[in-house]
C-alpha cells in the first residue's frame, strides 16, 4: 500500500500549479498525466520493497561472493620430463651456462645483493636477480595453489598445460642443432594432450598454457629460421598462450610482463614501495640501459646513447654490453630510480624486460615502437597510453627531434601524473613471492589467470569456437 505522505504531495503540487496559472488548461493536463504516471511508479516500487528482504537475497545471489565465479582451473599432471626433470637438468639448459642458479627459489632466482642503500632494507629481502625467461616456472608453481583449481576436469573452464616450452628449447637455439632438435619436445607435448579425454570437447579451445620466451622462438617457418616450429604445429592452433612477448596478430599469443626483480612477500611490501618509489628524489631527467656497442653501428640504440651522452648531465647510461642487464644488477635499479623517464626502444625484438625493471622504479618509459608495450601487455598496463607514457615515433628520433628537450616540456606536474599512474600499476606487472598470492592485491599472474579465465567464459559465446 502506498502511504499517504505520497499522495498528499501529488495534491499539493498540483494545487499550487492550478492556482497559478488556472487558464493554461493544455499544460496543466500534460501535468496531471504526469504526475499519475510518476506516482503509479512510486506505488509499484513500494509494493516491490514490502516483499522481505531475505526473500530477495535468496532470489538473486550475489555473483561477487564466489571467488571462482569465472571459472575453475584443472592442471594437467604431465609426465615429468616435460617439466620436472628440465628443472632437474638445469646445468645442461644453455650451451654455455648452468641455469640452475637463475631457475632456483622457484624461479624468482637468486637473492639480489648489494642492495643495501639501495632500497629500504626490510624491503631488501623482496628483491631477487630474477631470470627474464623464468615465467613458466613461477605460473606453474602459483597455478598449483591457486584458490580456484579443480582436481576434477569435468568441473573446469580451463585447462592448463604445465609444459617449460621455453626451457625445453632454449639449449637447442643455437649451434648446429637440428630442426628436429628445436621441435621434438613441442611434438611430444602435443602427441600428449591430444590424447587426453577431455581435449576433444573443445579442440583445444579451453587449454592455455606459459612459454617463458619471445613468440619468435616458437615461430620458425622456414626449415633454415631461428626457433623451433612449435606455435605452427596443428595441436597449438587454439591453445591460449601466455608468452613475454605476443604476435599481435595473434589472437591466441597472450603477452604477460616479463618477471622483474621485485617479488613482495605481503600487500605491505607493495606499499612500502609504491611510498618509496613516490618519493625518491629523482636527479635525472632521463635515462638508458644498452650496450654501449650499439653505438658503433648507426643502428637506433647508437641514436639513442648519442643522446643520451649528449644531454650533459641531464640524462644517464647503463652499460649493459654483454649479458650484463639481464639478470638484473643494482646499478641498472638505481638509475631507474634516479630518473624520470627511461628510453625504451626494441631489442633483438620488439620487447625487453627492462620496461617493467624501470616502471618498478616509478620511472616513465619512454616508447619509440608500438608494439614494445601498448600492443603487447593490454591486460596489465592502463589503457590511455599517454597517461603513464611518452611515445616518440623512432623516425622522429631518426630525423634529428631532440629527445631531450621533447621530454623537458612535460611540466612538474604532468610528470607527477604520469608516474602517480606508473605506480598505479605496479602490483599488476610484478609476481608476487607467496606460492598462494598476496592477501588482497592481485598481481600479474593474478591478472593473467582472470584474464584467461574471462577469455574462456567468452569463447562459449556463440560466434567463437566449436559450439
Ligand atoms: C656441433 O659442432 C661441434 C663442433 O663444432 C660438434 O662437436 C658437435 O657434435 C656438433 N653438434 C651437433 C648436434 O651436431
Ligand atoms: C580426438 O580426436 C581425434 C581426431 O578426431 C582422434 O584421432 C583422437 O583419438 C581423439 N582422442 C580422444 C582421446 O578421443
Ligand atoms: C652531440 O654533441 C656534438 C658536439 O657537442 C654535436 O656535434 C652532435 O651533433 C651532437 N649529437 C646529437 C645527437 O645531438
Ligand atoms: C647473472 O647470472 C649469471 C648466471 O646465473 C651469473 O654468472 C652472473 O653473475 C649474473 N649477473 C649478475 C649481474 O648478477
Ligand atoms: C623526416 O624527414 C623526412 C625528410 O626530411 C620527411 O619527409 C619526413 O616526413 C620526416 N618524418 C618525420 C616523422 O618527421
Ligand atoms: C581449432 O578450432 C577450430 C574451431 O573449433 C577447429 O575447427 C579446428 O579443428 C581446431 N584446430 C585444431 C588444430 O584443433
């Protein structure tokens, strides 16, 4: 039933209005229709709210209360020489090299030293040399506690592939391998889940899996190209992807950031250093992290260092000749933290780890190529690309534009904006060191596994796959 006090204040409204303007019949009926209608509406809204309240909860759960409502995750129990027995045979993964001191501590490697002065030092203890090709390690140990995996496949909306595809490869890269070298374990772990019971229920459109790599790893066409074939082989076709550098094009290719050295132990941790990052007195205005050889060739770096060393104090160069800067050292840490912004052009390919170690640092990176972040890492990184970044187009550099003085025209306050954006974002770029996560923030992998999760609630939408 509707109370009085509604209808009295349709009364008194409309007296008021007739008494003012008693000749203007058409409007005033317009009113009346109206206002019917208005209190027709109030009346049915009451009537709704006098059903009790617990009725309703039970009528329309709450989707937020279950944490697994996008889906459940089965992982695969492969048999160990995909996975366990390439951890095992660590000292024979690299031509040159043992890798099990980068793939130790469960992939986030070994201690970081010499931080000391460098970082607060209770945080000291977050800090690792983290390997850049060390993912498929660390999802695979924080997938094997995530809260919302199943042990039963018939209760899943994802299947993941537990298979190291980048460790498997990467001894077979160079020297005088064979191509059959580079695919046989690619061939092997597809021969696998084909066979499986429950790949043919969607063709593979509900499995993902981590290639700790490059996609150009995967990608060989031609029997004379770098990498194996793996990404070409018929089983992969509708395998999601999660890789540190996508194929754009590639729907299936998902680019997740490259593991940088920072793995906080609590949501405290993130804060610390979201507050010290925030705050540090940054004397530099930019800064780059390459090799000085690059320089000899006329090649894009060897633009960007003459820049660089030509900014008379206003901008600083990590050596990173060799090897030096891939696992990550306190000098390449602290000049991050000593600049505003930081230079990141492509690489060997189009991404480098070095954009998450400088946006850690609260640093703003400074972009020359597309498809180095903005078309590789959507899922992570803010979705307006000037607002935590600057974009430089490389011909731009190339037809002499100082990068200098079109970084200085960025005011106090715009820097501030930008970098307030940078640590917005960290805790999405960074994996955490728990094997179950942070207690309320979510992190990459976090991020990366709604986001698969997500992907598979869509693909049962009709206009994609199998059904
Ligand atoms: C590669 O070449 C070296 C000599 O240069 C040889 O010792 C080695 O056996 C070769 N490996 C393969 C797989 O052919
Ligand atoms: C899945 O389908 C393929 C091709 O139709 C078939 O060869 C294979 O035996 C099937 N696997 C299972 C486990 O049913
Ligand atoms: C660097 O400085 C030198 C001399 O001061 C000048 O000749 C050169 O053009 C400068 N290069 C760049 C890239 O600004
Ligand atoms: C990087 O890792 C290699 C092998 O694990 C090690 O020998 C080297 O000292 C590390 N470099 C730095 C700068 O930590
Ligand atoms: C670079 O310079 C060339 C020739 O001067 C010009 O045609 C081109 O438009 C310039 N490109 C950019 C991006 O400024
Ligand atoms: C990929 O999915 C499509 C559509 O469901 C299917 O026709 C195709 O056979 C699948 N490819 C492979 C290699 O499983």
């Amino acid at each position: 039933m509707p109370p009085n006090s509604s209808s009295d204040a349709i009364y008194s409204t409309t007296k008021t209005n007739s008494s003012s303007s008693s000749l203007q019949l058409q409007p005033f009926s317009f009113l009346w229709l109206l206002l019917f209608i208005v209190s027709l509406q109030v009346t049915i809204l009451i009537m709704a709210r006098a059903v009790p309240f617990y009725n309703r909860r039970t009528h329309f759960p709450n989707p937020v209360s279950d944490p697994c409502s996008s889906g459940r995750i089965f992982v695969y129990n492969l048999p160990l020489v995909f996975n366990q027995e390439l951890l095992d045979n660590c000292h024979e993964l690299d031509p040159w090299n043992s890798r099990c001191e980068a793939l130790s501590n469960g992939g986030l490697g070994r201690k970081a030293t010499g931080l000391s002065g460098v970082v607060p030092e209770e945080l000291i203890p977050a800090w690792y040399w983290t390997d850049q090709f060390a993912m498929e390690v660390i999802y695979h140990n924080r997938i094997l506690n995530h809260k919302c995996r199943t042990m039963e496949p018939d209760s899943a909306t994802a299947f993941y592939i537990p298979f190291y595809a980048g460790l498997a490869v990467g001894k077979y890269l160079w020297s005088n391998y064979t191509t059959k070298d580079r695919d046989r374990y690619c061939e092997m772990i597809l021969d696998w889940v084909r066979d499986q019971p429950y790949w043919n229920r969607s063709d593979g459109w509900d499995h993902f899996t981590t290639m700790g790599r490059i996609t150009w790893d995967f990608r060989r066409s031609k029997n004379e190209d770098w990498g194996s074939r793996c990404i070409y082989m018929p089983g992969m076709r509708n395998i999601t992807r999660l890789l540190i550098e996508r194929n754009p094009w590639d729907y299936f290719d998902v680019g997740v950031p490259y593991p940088s050295g920072f793995h906080p132990r609590s949501d405290s941790d993130i804060f610390q250093w979201q507050y010290f990052v925030r705050n540090r007195q940054r004397d530099t205005l930019f800064c780059f992290a390459g090799a000085p050889r690059g320089a000899v060739k006329n090649d894009f770096r060897g633009l960007l260092l003459n820049q660089c060393m030509n900014a008379s104090g206003l901008c600083r160069v990590v050596d990173c000749a060799g090897t030096r800067c891939s696992n990550g050292t306190s000098a390449i840490l602290e000049t991050f933290l000593d600049s505003d912004f930081c230079l990141q052009p492509r690489g060997d390919s189009f991404t480098r780890r070095s954009i998450f170690d400088c946006m850690v640092a609260g640093s703003i990176p400074v972009f020359f190529w597309h498809r180095t972040a903005y078309l590789q890492y959507q899922w992570f990184l803010p979705n307006d690309p000037k607002s935590y970044s600057v974009f430089i187009h490389r011909d731009e550099v190339k037809n002499g534009t100082s990068i200098q003085s079109v970084l200085q025209r960025y005011s106090r306050e715009e820097v501030k904006k930008m970098r307030e954006k940078v640590i917005e974002f960290i805790p999405k770029i960074i994996y955490a060191k728990p094997e179950n996560g942070l207690e309320s923030i979510k992190d990459a992998f976090d991020v990366a596994i709604d986001g698969v999760l997500k992907r598979n609630k869509e693909h049962e939408q009709p206009g994609y796959k199998w059904k």
